[in-house]
C-alpha cells in the first residue's frame, strides 16, 4: 500500500513540475538555453583568422571612439569632459567667460607680436629703444590681463552666489585660465555668442 500510494503521488508531482517549467518557458516565449549551448555562445576564437582585418577593425573602431570623444568634449558633453570641467558652476563660468571681451584673450598674440618686433632689422639704437619700449608694452598688458582676471572673477563670484547660493573652490582660477586663452582655441568650444551672458 505505501509503495502504490507513493507511486500515484510522483506523478502527481511530476505534473505539476512540468506544468511550471511550461509556464514558464510560455512566459519568456523561448526555452531557457542550456549550459553548454551558452558555452558555445559566449566561444571566440584566440586568435582571429585574419589577424590584418582584425588589426585593421580595431585601429577604425578606436578612431571612431577617439573622435566622438573629441566632438563630445568639443560640444561640452558632460559625459566626455574632463574631471575639471564637469559641474553646472564650471559650465555657467565657461558661458560667462565666453559671453565678454577680455582683455586676457589677446595677451598671447600680443606678447607674440611684441617679441617678434625685437627682430626687426634695426639700428643698434633704434633696436635697443624698441625693446625696451616692447618690454614695458607686455608688463603693462600683462597687469591689464591680471586686472580684468580679478574684476571677471568678482562679477562672476556674485552671479554664482546669486544662482547656486555659493560659488564652488577653483572656479575663480578655472574662469581666470579661460580668459587668457585664445577663443578660437579654447576647450570646450564656446558655445554662447559674444553678450549672451548665462541666466
């Protein structure tokens, strides 16, 4: 009697077991794939069997990788900007900076043309007059640039303690090396027009 009861109660239980599995293969509309065949799946081989394609597909698939990088970074995207650059307070002093005239941006050029002024082929006197005359022009350009830095950096440190409640460490210094920069060459590309302050 116990054997014959055990004998109808597997059955019993057999059912309902496969009763489940095909619920549950039904609700994912697949059978679940076995161990070996997600083995198989996941097998690729070493060595790929032409390693010049391969070589060649991957140095493209970096390129492609490389520029889109570039173009996030150029375009301001969060996600492809540096550790210094990432933050809304870092994005609004990029906007402030690249909204006004500075005086910073066109230290380099100048300081350029001033040097090369030293070589022109003059007089020893005239040459000596010159360079003097160039090196004061690039110290009292340079005190104009450190001026508009510390003026940019006041205005800035109000419109950031208006918006943000504070302005965040290292913004003063990060705006201050944006001014000095060349707009053409900066990074990230500017992307307001000259008198568009940020709100």
């Amino acid at each position: 009697m116990p054997n014959r009861s055990n004998n109808q109660a597997s059955p019993t239980a057999n059912d309902e077991a496969r009763a489940q599995a095909e619920a549950v293969a039904a609700g994912k509309g697949r059978a679940t794939p076995s161990r070996r065949e997600r083995e198989a799946a996941r097998k690729r081989p070493l060595v790929p069997a032409d390693r010049k394609a391969a070589r060649a597909a991957e140095r493209e698939r970096l390129r492609l990788e490389r520029e889109r990088q570039q173009a996030g970074m150029a375009a301001g995207d969060e996600r492809y900007l540096p550790a210094r650059d990432r933050g809304p307070q870092r994005r609004y002093a990029r906007d402030y900076v690249d909204a006004r005239w500075s005086v910073g941006e066109f230290l380099i050029p100048v300081v350029v043309l001033l040097l090369l002024s030293t070589f022109l082929p003059l007089s020893q006197s005239i040459a000596t007059t010159v360079q003097s005359y160039a090196l004061i022009a690039v110290w009292c350009f340079f005190a104009l640039t450190v001026l508009d830095c510390i003026v940019m950096g006041f205005m800035l440190k109000r419109r950031l303690d208006e918006k943000f409640g504070s302005m965040e460490r290292g913004i003063r210094w990060y705006s201050s090396m944006r001014t000095i920069q060349f707009r053409p060459i900066r990074m990230p590309k500017p992307q307001v027009k000259r008198g568009h302050y940020p709100e």
